[in-house]
C-alpha cells in the first residue's frame, strides 16, 4: 500500500537511530574530555608553557608583578599547588597569601586581619564556597586575593604604592586609585569610595609631614653634633620612616583603625617627640658643658 512502512524499513531506521545515538555519545564525551585541564603533577615551567597558550595575558600579568620579580618567587606552585585539583581555590583562600607574607604577626597580614572585613572573613571563612569567582561580590567582604587579584588578574602590584612612601607620584596614584576603585565598586557607592580615597590621602600627608618634619630636624643638628651624638635620634628617625609610616599607609589601604591610630598616628608622634627631646637634651649638656669652660677660663 503506498505510504505503508514495512517491518524491515523499521528496523532499519531503529538501528540508524542507535548507530547515531552511539556516534553522538562518543562525540560529545571526546569534547568533554578535551575540554578538561590534563591531570598529573606539574612543575611552573609546565604550567607557564601551557596557560600561555591559554591566556597569554594573565602569564604577562605575573611575569611583571611583584611575585614574578621579588626574592622569593612566588609561582604558579607557590599558590596553586602542583595540580589542577582545587587549583582556584586554593590560590583564593587567606592563608595562601598569609603562608607567605610573615604570618598573623607581621604588619601586612596583621592590618588586614583585624580590620573589619578581615574580622569577617576569619569568622565566616568556612562557610563560603571557594570556587567563586573574584569578583561581582561573591564574597560577603574581600580576602587578599578577591583584592590584589580581582576578577582573576595576576599582576598583584597593581594596587601597591612605592615602596619609599615620602614620594608623592601623582601618575601611580592614580593608577593605584583605579585599581582599587575596581575593585571597592563590586560593594560600595561610588560617593563611599571616593571620600574613602580623600580620607586616606590627607592621613597619609599628615603621617608624611610628621616625618619631614623629624628628617629636618636631625639636618640641623647634624650641623652642630656628631653622627654618634644622634645615633639614637637617627634610629627613631628610620623607625618613624620604615615603620610606623608604613603603617599608617597598612591601616589606610586595609580600613584598619589599629594601624591608622595606635601603631601608626600616635607611634609617629611620639617618636616625634623622643627626636626633639634628645635634640635639646644635646643642646642643654652642649650649654651646660659651654659654662663650665667659660668658668674655668676665668
């Protein structure tokens, strides 16, 4: 009968259907398996070697960082592991970065540890799946990594100022600010974020001007005492300089109050005050040593 199918056309289109449904099987999981990242342990040549290949970008964006260029390297090893397993995640997490950088004890980790949203992050940290991404606040507040690594950059030096924080560099401020601003908007107005960055800077001018204000100091009475007579006035002075100046910076970039105030602000001012107590302690024994002379000379 015209249009009528017969029983071996049927099986002949069932067996078609099978054959191709196989075919798209193995199809489909040959492209799954290409699509995962290769297991097995590596080295950071391997991994540089490959994820060029991937995202030459992000390779380029470490190779001119900080953990690139400074001693010791941090590689790709150093903050991933050496394995696809839990790579991300891992890199994500505080105590990657923390490992490195000193521990709790030291300045950087400690700034951030007892500011507001480091607070937040010890408290609430096992709670929160680590595969997010960093960015769109998939975080309730920012670790080390959701900021120095925002949106999965890798080039960690963007938002670090000069080390010799006396310099004012308008151009790497800016570029500093940018960075950050990324980085804050996924949570704060933008109102919020720039009082925050104008706050910041007069704090640090003001950190700044108490050390200017020590260096000139010590220029002066170089002109009238020896180096060994100021030695412990120069030593406050490099205090003043490379810590406590530093730390002011620490409390302003992390929203710290400890390090804006108590190690920063008030430590600067009284070594401050140490400088110019020995300065005129020199002066008085220099006055004093003065008057007996001119009394024995009579």
């Amino acid at each position: 009968m015209l249009g009528s199918v017969t029983k071996g056309e049927r099986r002949g289109t069932r067996n078609l259907r099978i054959v191709f449904g196989w075919l798209l099987f193995f199809v489909t999981s040959s492209v799954a398996v290409a699509g995962m990242p290769p297991a097995g342990s590596f080295d950071n040549a391997a991994c540089i070697s490959c994820h060029e290949q991937q995202d030459s970008a992000l390779v380029k964006a470490w190779q001119i960082s900080a953990h690139a260029k400074d001693k010791p390297v941090a590689n790709c090893i150093s903050c991933h592991g050496n394995s696809h397993n839990r790579a991300a995640s891992k890199a994500r997490r505080d105590k990657t970065c923390i490992n490195c950088h000193g521990g709790y004890k030291s300045p950087v980790v400690h700034s951030y540890a007892y500011s507001k949203h480091g607070l937040i992050l010890r408290i609430e940290k096992n709670k929160w799946d680590w595969t997010q991404p960093l960015a769109h606040a998939n975080y309730r507040t920012p670790g080390c990594a959701y900021c120095h690594m925002h949106a999965g950059g890798h080039n960690v030096s963007a938002m670090i100022r000069d080390p010799d924080l006396l310099k004012e560099n308008g151009k790497q401020i800016k570029s500093i600010k940018d960075a950050t601003r990324q980085v804050c908007q996924d949570c704060h107005a933008p109102r919020y974020i720039s009082r925050l960055f104008d706050n910041g800077e007069k704090m640090l001018e003001i950190a700044r001007m108490k050390v200017r204000e020590a260096r000139d100091l010590l220029l002066q009475a170089k002109k009238q005492y020896t180096a060994k007579e100021l030695e412990p006035a120069e030593k406050r002075y490099q205090e003043m300089q490379s810590v406590y100046l530093k730390n002011v910076y620490l409390g302003i970039a992390h929203q710290s109050p400890d390090y804006q105030w108590w190690y920063g602000q008030p430590a600067l001012d009284g070594d401050l005050l140490r400088i110019k107590g020995a300065i005129n302690e020199l002066g008085r024994i220099k006055n004093v040593n003065l008057s007996q002379q001119a009394q024995c000379a009579r």
